[in-house]
C-alpha cells in the first residue's frame, strides 16, 4: 500500500499493477491490458473542464427581464437552507461535482457550463469533471446505451461488466481529490455508474445524485446492472473486482445496499424511470434546459447567418439569397432518424407546388461528433452513400441535383488554436505553468499560420525539436478544427457590438479569439435560424434540447417552425408552439432494426429498398407532408407558431428554471441522507496520521 496527499502523476499510477493482475472471471489478459494502457495513454491532462462563460443571474435579470430579482434572491435563500441542513456556515461554499462522460457533444455537455456558472454564482464550488474513456469501453457505452433503451437487445457479458468496473475504478482514483473535498457528486447517465458504491464506500456523507437522459425500457441484464449500481446492491459474482477493490483498500464491513447508494435519481418525466424498477432511491422530476443569452441561442443577424452559409458552400456566395433550408441538429445516431429525415426532405420537397422552391431548398444535417459515441463515423458514411445513390426517378426536373443540396456537416468543437495546443500537450510533457505560458503565446499569434505557429514557439525554446518535428509530420496536423472565415469574424463584431455585449466579448471577436465552442454555437445557431423548417426525427429520445433550441430561435424575418416527433421528452416540448408526430411503436421497432442491419457498403438496390420502406411507415409520410406545408407557409404563420414556441420554451426550459430544480434535488438528497441508517461504522482501514481519509491504494498498472 501507498498515500499520497495529492492524485497521482501518471508514472505514480504505474507503480502497482494491481488492476493488471488480479484475477478477473470473464475478461482476457491481453484485452484487459491493452484496455488499461489505450486508458493511461487516452487520459484526459485535466479531468475538470475550464469553464468560460460570463453566464450569471444579473444577466437574466438585466437583458430582457427573463428573471425577477425575487427570484434570484429565492435561489439564494434556498442555497443558504441548503447549507443549514448540511450543517455548514453561512460564507462556507458548498463543493459540488458535476461528473458526465464527454465535454463535446449531447445535452449534458450544452448543459453543463451555464450550470456550473450558475451554481458559482450562488457561491458554490462547482467544478464541471469529465471521466477517461477509451475504445474497448465505449464499445461497452454504446451496447447499454443501445440496451437500456430496448428489451429485446443482447445482455450485457460479465466481460463487459468487468471493463466497466476496470474503468470506474481508474476514473474514481484519478478523480479522488476532487471526491475528497466534495459536498454533493452530481453523475450524468450509465457511463460513470460504476463510481457511485465507491463514492459512498469511501465517502458516506456525500451527497450522491444519478440523472439519466433517456427513457429507460431496458434489456434485462443491463436493468440489472444500472438499478444494482444505483441502489447499491453488489453481486458476490458480477461485482467481485469492485469487492476486490474495496477490500484491498480495507472496506469490508458496513457493504449493504443502504451505504452504498445514491440518495437520489433524476428523470426528465414521471414514465422514464419506471422500467428500472428501483425500490430505495426516491425520483425527482427535471427536465433539462437552454440559456436563453448563449451564444446558440442568441438572436443573430443576417450577415453571421449568410457568411456560415456561404462558408459551407449552401450558398455561393454573400450576394446571394438565404434559400428555404430544412434542418436536423443531431448526432449521426440511429436514434435521431437521419436516414428518414433526408427521405422526408426530399419527398416531401418534390410534394412542393411552387418550382422555385423545389429548385432551390436546401438540407443541412448538422452534428458534432461526441467522444463517447465514435461509431457516428460508421453511420455518416453510410447516410452519404444511400444520399449518393438516392433514386432520381420520379423527381421533377429541377430536383435532378437535390444530391448536392443535401449537406451532412461534423461540426468541430475545437478551434486551431486549441487543436494545436492539444497536440504540444501530447508530444511533451510540461508542468501547468509551462502549459498557461504556451496557449497564451498561441493566442497572440492567431493571424499566423499554424506552421509559423510551431516555428515560432520552436524559435523562443516554448517547445523542443522533437515537438516541433512531430507536429509539423503530421499530415492533419493543420486539420480537425473550427474557424470563422473573415466574412463571419465581421458579421460576429457587428452582432456583439449592436447587441451590447460586454467589451471583452466585442473585443475578442474584434481580435478574433473566441473559442472552438463558441464558434461551433454561433455557426448552429447560423444553420437553425435560416431554417424556415426544423426537424427531430427522433425514435427514441431523453428530452432533445435541440428541439427547445430550435423552437426558441424567433428573429423578425428568419421565422421558423419546429416537427418532432412525439417520443420521450419531446412530448413535453412540442405541446405549445410546434408540430408533434406520432410515431407508432412498430415503426420505431422497424427504424432501429434497419440500422442494426445496415451492411458494411450500400448498392443502388439497397438503397432504394430502404427508400420504399421508409416511406411505406406513416410517421416519416407524416413528416413529409409537414416539411411541403411548411416549406410553403407564409410569414405570417410561420412568425406566429414561432412566436408561441419561444414564449414556451422561455418559460419551461430555460437555464435558470434548471437551476431552480437542481437546487431542488440536492435539497431531495440532503433530505434523503438524514433518513438513510448511519454509516459511521463502515470500516476505515486507510486513515492518515491526521485522522482524515486518505488516498486509496491505487491498483493501476503498466
């Protein structure tokens, strides 16, 4: 065994194999090595994710009167209560973890930086943490992201249970500081689940919380596994290796199922969890939310939206006109419908009547690609394949190029500058100053090249030779990465200035520095208000914030209206303001079958079996036949179905009526915690001279 006071550098955690040698049932040697070493080699510099926002609640109360100054003061009423019933003082910060799978992508991520700033904004310690991942693990995600949501999927193996518990095990001795000094642990949906019985095991008076984004109808192994790791209950069999853990760090007594779970478990509506069938952790309702100011949703002008257009290609240039668009904002996900949205795009265009609309329409399926999700890449090319060979036959005349007006965009997050700043990170080590000192050299030299950038940090000694080698090498070295084109940094100016934005902001993008999300945000933003028709062709869905987002976008002149499709949280979203569709269980049960079929390559007569059979299903005719009414809409309808969106988004799903329920749930846990049997007996073998819990023996590996 070993302590140290702070977590361990990575040659530190090399030094005990424990992880690589004991015994395990199921997992192989040679997987479970090669499992750990893609882990320590993937592993992210700094769990915690910066967070960059002037996001605070004076701002919602002083731009466009979202909050009432009651309200905020409510808010801090009930953190002050809060803190009474965790016994701490009145100026003391409460320490709250948010913890989810990836900083890219999805609903938590969007979430997650206002809540952050907003729960700091109230005094607390937030920090926003991202777990490590690696592919034999995400292969793992994907099957109980896929199971969790379909009872006739394949079980979970004990082999994909150990890599589970192999990869919460690593993540909670990597996060073990910010768990030492945490009040409440906020863990987002099934990747990071393994590390609630730890954080109870080793720390009984946190306040632990487990949301789940998705409406669970589960495979029964994996229902097991999530509603076991939630309440607790550790199988003698399934769970030995986190037995093991716990035992060698000297936890064996006090193990029962009301010690190690969470005090809470959150869902986006009342039906969603009931398929877990949980017994001891109570439900609290929320649904997720947008920030109103943010930069994706912010009301923009014509310049920013014409120069992204034109940046990828769906207008030739900024003299011509903003066509009518058809856009999807969504991950390249057999659950977000893009083979039928496509279909409907285009069937439902040729239903047109007006030939200039069908000559001229556009569709743009716009995604950012998430870490934790990389079999996307397999799913685009296969949705640009079928658009490749989409039957033309039948199609009017002026619809013979519709190929090449259907864009399917991966969005970076990043911007070059970051993307450079990763890659020095990767080919060097350096300490946090050194790091600070590199980025802040970039920034000024955001007008150079990215090959006089590296020379540039070569000439001053900021990195070696070897560095400078290896990133100049590399074929993409100045690729993966987002940037504005001129036209889209001025248009950005104009529109902070005329939006009296703070000076730092007007400014950075005077100077062209913002970041690679920020620019991700404006560019959807961009592609969502041209759109007089927005589409969520989703079979199964947690909540889909892209629907709020894109029902919330209402600027005089860009009037758009929202279709979803009537599935889990959606539901909630569509009830005011949009365009629901039904979409019948055998449909949905038809959709995901045809994804999981999908072979390797698409011929012409595949493609063209799937066309029919997509548009024999009522839901996509459906939605086809709302994309032709739309497309052919007046302004004055569009404007007034748009209008009513907003007014419910604003008032349903906006970030400070988030923050509202988070302050809510960890009131529910604090709650729950004064109910739950003592834990003082559970056994400490590891205590610090100090009397204070100390770092676990950390059982990692070479």
């Amino acid at each position: 065994f070993f302590f140290v006071a702070m977590a361990p550098s990575v040659s530190e955690l090399k030094s005990t194999n424990w992880l690589r040698d004991v015994p395990l049932a199921a997992l192989e040697d040679k997987p479970r090595k090669d499992l750990l070493t893609a882990l320590i080699e993937t592993q992210r510099i700094n769990p915690a994710v910066e967070v960059r926002t002037n996001t605070v609640f004076s701002r919602y109360v002083k731009e466009g009167g979202i909050m009432q100054p009651e309200e905020v003061q409510e808010l801090r009423e009930a953190m002050r209560k809060l803190k009474e019933l965790r016994g701490k003082a009145e100026e003391d910060r409460l320490a709250i973890r948010l913890i989810n799978a990836t900083e890219l992508g999805g609903g938590v991520a969007e979430m997650r930086p206002d809540s952050v700033a907003l729960l700091r904004d109230l005094k607390c310690d937030a920090e926003w943490l991202v777990i490590d991942g690696c592919g034999p693990y995400y292969d793992v995600t994907v099957h109980i992201h896929e199971g969790i949501q379909n009872p006739d999927y394949s079980p979970l193996s004990q082999a994909e249970v150990e890599i589970m518990h192999l990869v919460a095990i690593h993540n909670f001795t990597r996060l073990w500081n910010f768990f030492a000094s945490a009040d409440a642990i906020w863990v987002d949906d099934p990747q990071p689940l393994g590390m609630i019985p730890l954080i109870r095991a080793f720390f009984p008076d946190v306040l632990v919380q487990w949301r789940c984004h998705v409406h669970v109808d589960p495979e029964a192994s994996i229902r097991s596994y999530i509603a076991d790791m939630v309440e607790g209950r550790l199988d003698k069999t399934r769970d030995a290796l986190m037995l093991k853990f716990l035992e060698f760090n000297g936890i064996t007594d006090g193990l029962k199922p009301a010690n190690l779970r969470a005090h809470i478990s959150i869902f986006h509506r009342d039906n969603f969890g009931a398929g877990l069938k949980l017994q001891t952790v109570p439900v609290h309702i929320m649904g997720p939310a947008i920030n109103p100011l943010s930069f994706k949703n912010m009301p923009i002008n014509k310049e920013l939206v014409k120069a992204t257009l034109a940046k990828y290609g769906i207008i030739a240039n900024l003299a011509d006109p903003i066509p009518p668009i058809v856009t999807e904002v969504s991950r390249y996900d057999p659950y977000k419908g893009p083979f039928e949205v496509v279909t409907s795009f285009i069937e439902g265009l040729k239903d047109c009547k007006d030939p200039n609309i069908r000559r001229s329409a556009r569709f743009i399926y716009a995604a950012s690609t998430p870490g934790d999700n990389p079999s996307g890449a397999r799913l685009l090319r296969l949705l640009q394949e079928y658009l490749d060979q989409y039957p033309l036959t039948g199609l009017p005349q002026e619809m013979q190029n519709i190929r090449h007006r259907v864009f399917l965009l991966v969005l970076s997050d990043t911007s070059r500058e970051e993307s450079l700043m990763a890659r020095i990170t990767k080919a060097q080590p350096m300490t946090d100053h050194q790091r600070s000192r590199i980025y802040d050299e970039i920034m000024q030299m955001v007008t150079y090249s990215t090959r006089q950038m590296i020379q540039e940090l070569l000439y001053f000694d900021m990195i070696t030779e070897s560095t400078a080698d290896t990133l100049l090498a590399q074929e993409d070295y100045n690729a993966e990465f987002i940037n504005f084109s001129e036209a889209q940094w001025d248009a950005t100016y104009k529109l902070m200035r005329d939006a009296k934005r703070t000076l730092v902001t007007q400014n950075r993008a005077k100077n062209k520095c913002y970041t690679g999300r920020e620019m991700n945000h404006l560019e959807v933003n961009a592609f969502v208000t041209a759109s007089p028709v927005r589409v969520q062709f989703s079979s199964k869905e947690g909540f889909g914030l892209t629907v709020s987002e894109a029902m919330y976008k209402c600027v005089e002149g860009s009037f758009g209206v929202t279709i979803g499709t009537k599935v889990g949280g959606i539901v909630s979203q569509v009830c005011t303001g949009a365009v629901g569709i039904e979409y019948p269980d055998d449909e949905v049960s038809a959709s995901l079958k045809m994804y999981r079929t999908l072979p390797d390559d698409l011929d012409q007569v595949t493609v063209a079996r799937m066309r029919d059979d997509i548009m024999h299903r009522s839901s996509v005719r459906k939605v086809t036949g709302e994309v032709t009414r739309w497309l052919e809409a007046s302004t004055e309808e569009k404007k007034a179905i748009n209008e009513a969106a907003r007014d419910h988004v604003l008032k349903n799903f906006a970030t400070h009526a988030n923050l509202k329920n988070i302050v809510a749930g960890l009131h529910m846990s604090a709650l729950q915690a004064g109910e739950m049997p003592s834990t003082k007996d559970v056994s400490r073998a590891i205590v610090s001279h100090a009397g204070e819990r100390s770092v676990p023996s950390f059982p990692v590996y070479n």
